[in-house]
C-alpha cells in the first residue's frame, strides 16, 4: 500500500519549510526522492520567491541538493573483485578511508598498503579492518607525512622497492583546517597536504602503475576530491602574483575556501595528469580520475570546535550527511571505471557537472596551465623525477 506522505506547509520560512522537506525525506526516503524532486524543481520554477537570483536562494538551493543526495547513496559495488590486485590507500585510519579499506579487502584484494602518518594509528585501524573482513595478514601500514614532501619521497620509494606491482591507488587523506597553518616546509597545511603532497604522490606513483597494468587490465589512479571546487570563484584566485604563494599568505586564508580551492587546483593537476596518461598508440594503461563522495559524517570538520559550530555541524550532519559507508562507495567504484573517466570527477554512480566550474569556460585552460606550471615548479624542487614524469617520460624512473 502507498505510504501517504506528510505534506509540509508551504507558508511557513524558508527554514522551516526546508526542515519540514528534510524530515519527509529522512523519514520516507524511497517514497519521497521522486517527489520531493518534483516538488523542490517545481518550488524552484514557479515561485518568485524560490528564484536561484540572491544568495539565500542559493544557499537554500545547495541545502537541497543536499538533501536529495542524503536521501540518494551511491549504489555499493559488491559485483566486482579486485581479487590479485595490489592496492595503496592513504587515509584509511578513519572516515570514508576506514570504510573504503573495509571494501577493499572484502572484494578480495591480494594485499592492501595503508599510508598513515601515525603508525600505531594505523596499525589500529588495520586490525579492525582485518577483524571486520576476516583477512589477516592482508594489510601493511607504512609511514606516510602528507605535510611533508621527504615522507612522500620515502614513502614512493618504498612502494617502488618493496611492492612487485600496484594495481590501484586511491588518494584519500586530505583536511579542512579551520585556522591558518603553516607546514615544516612552509606552506599553508591545506595546501600541502590536499594540493601538492596529493599530486606530488600521484606523479610519483604513475611509472609504477603503469607498469603493473596489462594489456586487457589498466591500472586505476582515483584521487579524492570534494564537489566544493564547483564553487569556486574566479575572483578568490585573482593576483597580479603567483598564485599559489598568494594562496599561502595568512590574509588570505578562509578555512573553507581554501579547502574548496586546494580541491579546485588537485582537479586541475588531476585533469592534466590523466591527459598524460594515454599512450600514442591511442591505448590507456592507466585510467586517472578524481571522486567526491558528497557531504559524509566522518573526522573531517574537527577542527571546527567552537560550541556553536559543534552544534550547527551536529544537526547539519544529522540531517544531510551520508554515512562514511554510503560515501566509500563512490571511493571503490571510481578505482574500476573505464576510459571515459580519464580525468573526470565521479561522484554518486555519475559525473560532477562541471559547466559552471573554473574547470570549463574560456579561461579555464589559462587557469589549468598556470596551476600546472606553479605546482610542477614548487615539486621539481623537491623530487627531481617530477620533472620527467610531468613531461609523460616513464622509461627509467
Ligand atoms: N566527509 C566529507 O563530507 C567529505 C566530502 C568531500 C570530500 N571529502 C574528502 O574525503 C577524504 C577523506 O576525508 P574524511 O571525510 O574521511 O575525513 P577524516 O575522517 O578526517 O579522514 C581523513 C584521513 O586523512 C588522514 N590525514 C589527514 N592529514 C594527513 C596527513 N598530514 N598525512 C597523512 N594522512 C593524513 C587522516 O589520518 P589521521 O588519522 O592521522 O588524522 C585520516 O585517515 C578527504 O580527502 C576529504 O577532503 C570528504
């Protein structure tokens, strides 16, 4: 029989219409995913008031995106194997990576590498990864400093001296710092550890994967992303400087924007690194792309302590937040999409929409260039081989 709906008030605030909407859907969430859509689409259209035109429209607008994604979770990929496959997770000591190495293993992974910069850390999450999945033996937890690009280093070469072959890597250790923080090596911490350790790793690793993939098998770069850098707009990058020691300047740091734009700018290096990655016969050993697992509870917002914000961040979780498991869904199922992926962001079993990002439109390949060219230049200094492997030079390294 069909659950009649609650119809919430349409006279009441924005707020309170948007609550009465969010509890329709939490509590009925099959039943009201279509109309809720319906509804907010038409709520959207027809009424003045609802207009996309002033900011709390948009805001509203964002909320309930929000909401239909908590009330849509990604479907979980159970019908694959990675059964022989080598795979290297950083992140993994909680949140979406805990829960991403959980899946890992149970689709039958050979050997799973865990990089976490605490090692007693990550040496408890792995025997709770292995007590859930009933594979002992499976994990090996190597160091691994994010805001440190000599750990990335060490850690590489590690992977390069001790693994036979790596099959996927997933890139999924990242922050949301509230206050500005500088790195040992003198960056804003954001930046180092979502924006250049990320792509520093991920050019690191390219040689060895494309090694290890074969003829029928491309070997899988996923590197985690956040649908924030959608947001982003153009005038919180304009400088008549460099762009990322402007981003490192202590005025110019707003904890989230700076974590939308560390996110922007790992997608602009995500997008030429895949660009890289076919080879000239037309063929791609190597599929890179980035995901987003929408707004998840998990770790990440914990430096965001203050009681006001602990209580807004409880009831926005409570209300929007998938769960870690719903949002590592998308991390497992981005490591086996095919070509059309190459440099694409996956998110909820589709594709972000990307036509008003920086990312697209006339300036967006300017852009692109010159967040290649200052990142490339600040790695060179610190692994010389990037240089190389930014040019799509494998042979030696
Ligand atoms: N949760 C969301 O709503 C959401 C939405 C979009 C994207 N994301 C992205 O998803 C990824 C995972 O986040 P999460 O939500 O699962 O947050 P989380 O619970 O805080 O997990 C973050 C992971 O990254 C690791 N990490 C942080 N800084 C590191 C460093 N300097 N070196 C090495 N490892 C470090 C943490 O290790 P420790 O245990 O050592 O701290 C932890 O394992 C992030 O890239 C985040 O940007 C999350």
């Amino acid at each position: 029989m069909p659950v009649r709906l609650p119809t919430p008030s349409r006279s009441g605030s924005g707020l309170s219409y948007l609550i009465a909407q969010s509890y329709r859907c939490l509590s009925y969430p099959r039943q009201a995913r279509t109309s809720f859509l319906t509804l907010s689409t038409h709520t959207f259209s027809s009424s003045k008031a609802w207009k996309l035109k002033s900011r709390h429209s948009t805001a509203m607008a964002g909320l309930f995106q929000l909401l239909h994604m908590r009330c849509s979770p990604p479907n979980d990929p159970q019908d694959i194997s990675f059964s022989g496959k080598v795979v290297l997770l950083t992140g993994a000591t909680s949140g979406l990576g805990f829960e991403a190495a959980i899946k890992i293993l149970n689709l039958g992974a050979d050997r799973l590498i865990i990089g976490s910069r605490d090692i007693e850390r990550g040496k408890a999450a792995r025997m709770e990864i292995e007590r859930a999945t009933h594979r002992p033996n499976t994990i090996k937890v190597w160091e691994l400093e994010m805001s440190s690009f000599q750990s990335v280093k060490s850690f590489t070469d590690r992977v390069n001296a001790e693994l036979p072959r790596l099959d996927i890597a997933l890139l999924n250790a990242g922050i949301w710092n509230a206050a500005y923080n500088q790195s040992a090596e003198g960056w804003e911490e954001t930046l180092q550890v979502n924006t250049l350790s990320t792509s520093l790793l991920a050019l690191l690793l390219i040689p060895k994967l494309r090694r290890s993939a074969t003829a029928t098998e491309p070997a899988h770069l996923s590197v985690v992303s956040s649908q924030k850098f959608v947001r982003v707009k153009a005038e919180t990058l304009q400088t008549d400087d460099l762009l990322l020691p402007h981003l490192n300047q202590q005025v110019n740091f707003n904890g989230p924007k700076q974590y939308s734009i560390s996110k922007l700018l790992l997608e602009f290096m995500v997008k030429k690194i895949a660009g890289l990655s076919r080879n000239e016969d037309g063929s791609h050993p190597l599929i890179v792309n980035t995901v987003s697992p929408g707004f998840c509870a998990s770790g990440l917002g914990r430096q965001y302590n203050q009681w006001y914000e602990k209580c807004f961040m409880w009831l926005f979780t409570k209300l929007l937040a998938r769960t870690s498991e719903e949002g590592s869904r998308s991390l497992v199922s981005a490591t086996v999409q095919g070509v059309e992926s190459q440099g694409k962001c996956w998110y909820s079993d589709t594709y972000v929409n990307e036509s008003r990002a920086l990312t697209t439109g006339p300036h967006a390949e300017e852009l692109q260039e010159k967040v290649w060219a200052e990142v490339i230049a600040v790695l060179e200094e610190e692994a010389p081989e990037v240089s190389i492997i930014s040019r799509g030079v494998y042979q030696g390294v």
